[in-house]
C-alpha cells in the first residue's frame, strides 16, 4: 500500500493447510483481501496431484488469459480431480476439523523426530519440515 504496489503470492504450500480455515498464507498473515494474485494448486493438501488455479481481479485474470495462450489448453484436468477438488474446498467451508487434526500430526512428527535426534528446519507450525542432515559421510 505504501508503494502502491500488487502483491503476488505463490501459495501452492499452503492452500489448504495453512490459517485457521485453510486459506493459506493471506490467511496466516493476517492480510485476506489486501493480495492481488494468488497463484496454488489443486495438489498438495488438497489431494488433486495435480493443476492450479490463479485468483484475482477480473483485469488481471483477463491479461492472464490473453497472454498465457500457449499454456491454456496444456494441462487439462480430469473431471476426477475437479471434483475431488471441489469436495476438498466443500469440507474446508464446514469444518475445520482437518486442518486441526493436521496441526496435530505436525506437532506429533515434528516431536518425534526430535525426540529421535533430527534437527528440523521451518516453522514448527508447517507441515513442511525439512530434515537437515548436515555434513554426509562418504
């Protein structure tokens, strides 16, 4: 806002897992409805395995359209993951129920691994937590 600047996130980590409904890092942060684009997946935590989607302003979805021809028609989605996509955005509207049991799971895995010896790296929050091994052996 200070620069007059659009924002743009690329939260194809996070849709479904991250804030308190699943609505990822504009969520999180704080700031829904203050990000222009949002570019994510269908795969991830939401099971799809595969396409995207991009939201944002009508003008902006329209320059997409017209200047990212050659990527339009290259990955078609099978009905299968539409609909599967569709239930997924369905029970993150009534419940947060799996989201909560995920948060669970993260504080359990994350524990464990500790308690194991493994220094985990990220936020102790996310679901993605990378192993940091350090120097190998060969």
């Amino acid at each position: 806002e200070t620069y007059d600047a659009q924002v743009l996130i690329d939260d194809c980590h996070a849709t479904g897992f991250f804030g308190k409904t699943g609505r990822g890092t504009p969520e999180y942060c704080g700031v829904a409805g203050r990000v222009d684009i949002i570019n994510t997946t269908l795969g991830k935590a939401l099971g799809g395995g595969t396409g995207g989607y991009t939201t944002a302003s009508q003008p902006i979805i329209d320059l997409l359209r017209q200047k990212s021809r050659p990527y339009l028609f290259s990955n078609t989605l099978a009905p299968s993951v539409v609909g599967a996509s569709l239930e997924a955005f369905r029970m993150l509207n009534e419940s947060n129920e799996q989201i909560n049991k995920l948060a669970q799971n993260v504080a359990l895995f994350r524990g464990r691994m500790k308690e194991a010896g493994f220094n985990l790296a990220g936020d102790k929050s996310n679901a993605i937590a990378p192993v940091m091994i350090g120097d190998a052996r060969l």
